[in-house]
C-alpha cells in the first residue's frame, strides 16, 4: 500500500469545523470574530519522547494529547491540527494503531485533522494544533505577580515512575506498572480547565519537563520568583511506597506530567475551585508567588532543597 | 550551549505579524475579518528530501520555501510558520546556518516564526506554515473544467537534473552543475503568482512530485482529464543538450520544481497574462482539460507517450 492509499483510509475523514480539510495544498478554516488563532507545534522521536514498546493506539493518543495541552495551558478551545509524520516503512498495523488512538482522542475534543505529511524515514510525529480563544484572554507564561497562589492540576510523577521502572531503576508490582505506563503513555490534556481558567488564572504552563523546570520558566516571563512547599505537592498514589528522594525528584523534576500549573490572585480562591468543579478536574494550592526571581523548595520541616532542572534536550 | 539557549539566540524574533509569537505554550494570530486561515505542514527527512551535503543555509530556505509554495498554489498570503526540528546533536553551526537560510526566506515574505520545537533525534525539519486568504476565493486542485487550458509557471527540471548529477547518472559542466543544484536547493515559492491568480485561475497545485502525478491530483479532484503536449512544456534551459528521454522524464515526473501548474477559462487567457506580469513570473500554456478522466500525453509528432506516476515515499 502506497504513500496514498494509507492516507486516504486511515487520515482522511470529512473535517466538522474547517472549510477545508485533507486533500488540497492548504487547508482552510474560518476563525470567529473576536477569537485569536493559538498555535503550537509538538515533535515526538522515537527513543526520546516514547519507547518502541509503545502501542501504536497509546502513541497516536499521547501525540495529540501533548499537543492539546499546550492549548489548555492557554485556555484555548481545539479546533484542528495537522499531523506530519515519517515512518520506516509503510506499516498499516501502525499507520491504522496510530491514527485509531489518534481518532478517538481528537473526536473527543472536536479536533479535526487538517492536513500534514507522511513520509519515510525514522519514526517521527510532528503534530502542530489550532485553537481559539477570546482575544486578549489567552493565559501566558508572562502574568504571575508576588502574592498570587500557585496551584497544579492532578496528580505529579507517575509517568516519570514508569520510565524508571522501564529502566530498571525501580520495581513495580504488575498492576501499579500498568497504572504507571498509563500515565505515561496516555495523558489527559487538561483543555476544560484551562478554558475555565480563562479570566481566572494570572499565568499558566503545561507540565511537561518537570514542576521544577517549567516553574522556572513562569518566573523568568513574570519577573518574580516562588516558594513551593514539596509536601503540599500533589503526588500520585503510586509513588506512596517509594523513598522519599525518588518521591520528591518524581513530582519536582518527573516530566510528561501534561497537568496544568497555573497562579491566581488570594482573591480568587473560590473561582479557581469553582473552574476546578466546572471541568471536574482536581487542583492544589502548592505555594506562592514571591518578589525576586528565586524558586525555593522547601520540605515539610521547613528545609530548603535544592530545586532541580528542567529537561533538556541537548544537556 | 542547551536547547533553550539555541532557540534564544537563532530562532527568537520579536513578531511583526503575529500577537504573540516564540516562548509561551501557544503563539496568538489574529486572522483579518473577511479572511480564512490556511495551513499547510511539510516535514523533510534528511536522505529523503535533501541529501547530506546541503549547505545549511540551503535547507533552512529550502523547509521553508517548500512549504510557502503550498501557501501560493492556494493564492494565500503568508504570515507565520512554526518550526519543529530534531538535530542529532547541538550543533550551534548546523542551527545558526539553517536559521540563516530560513530567516532570510522568512524576511522576504514578511513570515514571522511564532512557534515551534527543539529536540534531539536523526535530523528532520517540519514546518507548519500560516497565511490567509479572502473568503471563499482560495485557488483549490477541484476547480478543473473542460475547456480551461492548462498553465505552468518558470520551468521544470533542473531540479531532478542536479539530483541525477550527484547520482552520477548524469555528467554536467561545473557551472551547469551548480544551476541545476540552486534548483533543487533553493526553490523560489511562487507567492506573489499565487495571490494574482485569485479570481482568474480556476484551479492550481504547486508541483513537487513531477508534473504528470501532480496534474493527476487535480484531474481526479475536478472529475476531468487533460492533454498535454511535452513539447509545450517549459523545460530548464540546463536540460538542452541532454537526451530526450532524459528531458522528458525530467519535465514530467522530475519532481522538487515548486512551480504553480494551474488551468483558467481560454476567455481568461489575457487575465492569466496579467497576473503572470505583475507577479513578474514567465508562464506557459502547456494543454488542456477535457471530459473524462485520462491524462494523455502527446509528443511534437501528436503520438501519445507513457505518462509517468507521481512519486510515492512507499512505492
């Protein structure tokens, strides 16, 4: 089966909110008046962001979801994206694996798939998102002031649990393995609570480099600093038996959590809880804004730890 | 020097165009009311679609200029691009020449970069380009009709003439050789035609896997099909002195031209060569469409030739 045919059966459905879908040199899709477009573009390797055990469903999931969460940690509403990808070879168990957990994802958040590419080469996923939201109520990096409360979405650490006990590092029983990989290969993205954070949230990231990390860049765009108290961290209950360190590098430093991180004013306290309760999603007050520029960990002792680093791809 | 430090340095311009451009989960556009959005992706794969011997410079123009002529066979006007690469390694020289290459296409256009992803991986480009085009005058490959002649813009061949040249199935003088491989390197998008022939144009495709293959997207997304005369078509003056087989092989199936192959109604042919003037860019008028649904290719003697298939990366 060519180049094609595999495109027409497996990523070619009618589009239900572009003008335009699949099949020309462009795309085309109409933005609604008031709305800005928010844009992003994720890049998935293999061996990098996934294994090759990876089921095929898991990896078509995660390839959007990382995407849609760059969209919820904006508050934009999905629209399309377009999906770029080159494969080994023409393998339609994948092709059809990836797009079916592609699909099911995409459906349930009213994605339509525009437009992209498939070529040969090392297996690579290169999905770039469309989304709306109102103009000038997009959430940034750029808005946390000293006093606001910084709050995450979820639970933190358990896909990074899973990379270690894929590498050896730490042994799992069967079942809280593969509630670990689900974690890791499956991530919720958390659009309806950063549609519902619109307005509310003074600043807002997606998790996906590690707490720690991708807190450092709200301070970098904000201008402050922050003090997080590791122990009002939000951290999964497969990390309950784990030793304190692997524990607290999971949720600090874990990576591939996709929750959200976000500040808001003391003010706005019950509209945080009630955007939480709107988009059924849990979220915990796990520190604060402070002046400066510093990120301070302290344990529940009162301690300060070191922070950790963010991931980096070329470090 | 880390993945954050190199997007800093080479990819990190303030937007011109865009509301928000490179450092926050999303970038923000603002699309002009009466306007829709078109998207196109492209990925290129290194040993696929560029050879290991590229000049960085050349492959950021070339990521880029492919993906702006998908933008021009729509009549779309460019706006911004998202840029999602893996590097082997962090090769300051690499990035700082790709970028070189792509910022000087992306300036010419007026294209800011408001988005992508930096990762390690084999070496692999994928652009996501933005433009827009008034409401329901995007040129589409579905508006084909019998009776439309046929048009091609610059000429075709060189290209695919540089790419038999460093198979070494082609001999060609020094400065012959680096015509052809300026070609197939450093292809100019055919923008400004693309925009002039909204309204006139009745359909058009930007040809990059051989004029015969791509003719015959067209054919079969407007329900017609054509006639072609090879003697009609514009062939690179570099091809002159080879064989015929050769010539012809390289107009019709030679791939990477990035011309515009577009039809109009004959009562727009004075239309079609004003467009062509003011967008100062040669085109010739190569065939016709007919009822039915074959593509016939004709000879200067009026014999029907073989016509080639488009390329496939599985086939």
């Amino acid at each position: 089966m060519g180049e094609f045919e595999l495109i027409a059966r497996h990523c070619t459905r009618a589009p239900r909110r572009a003008a335009l879908g699949v099949g020309d040199d462009c795309a085309l899709l109409d933005i609604a008046p008031g709305q800005q477009l928010a844009v992003s573009s994720d890049m998935l390797v293999e061996g990098r962001h996934f294994l090759p055990t990876v089921p095929p469903e898991r990896l078509g999931h995660k390839a959007l979801a990382v995407n849609l969460s760059d969209l919820a940690a904006c508050g934009a509403e999905p629209l399309a994206c377009t999906l770029a990808w080159s494969l080994p070879r023409a393998d339609e168990d994948l092709v059809a694996g990836v797009m079916r957990g592609f699909w099911a994802l995409a459906d349930a958040y009213g994605v339509d798939l525009i437009g992209g590419d498939t070529t040969a080469g090392p297996l690579n996923l290169c999905i770039t998102v469309l989304g709306q939201v109102p103009r000038g109520q997009a959430l940034l990096r750029s808005g946390a002031r000293p006093e606001d409360e910084l709050w995450v979405s979820g639970t933190l650490g358990a896909a990074r649990l899973a990379l270690e006990a894929f590498r050896g590092t730490v042994q799992l029983t069967g079942e809280a393995f593969e509630q670990a990989r689900r974690a890791m290969e499956l991530p919720a993205p958390r659009v309806a609570l950063g549609m519902a954070l619109r307005g509310v949230a003074s600043s807002a990231i997606d998790l996906s480099d590690g707490l720690a990390g991708d807190l450092r860049h709200v301070l970098a765009a904000s201008g402050v600093g922050a003090e997080i108290n590791v122990g009002r961290l939000p951290h999964s209950p497969l990390l309950a038996g784990q030793p304190e360190t692997l524990r607290q590098s999971c949720v600090l430093a874990g990576g591939d959590d996709y929750e959200l991180l976000f500040t808001a004013p003391p003010s706005r306290r019950a509209q945080v809880l009630a955007a939480a309760a709107r988009s059924a999603t849990p979220v915990t007050c796990c520190g604060r804004i402070v002046p400066g520029r510093d990120l301070v960990v302290l344990d529940d002792a009162g301690q300060q730890l070191e922070a950790p680093r963010g991931f980096d791809h070329f470090a």
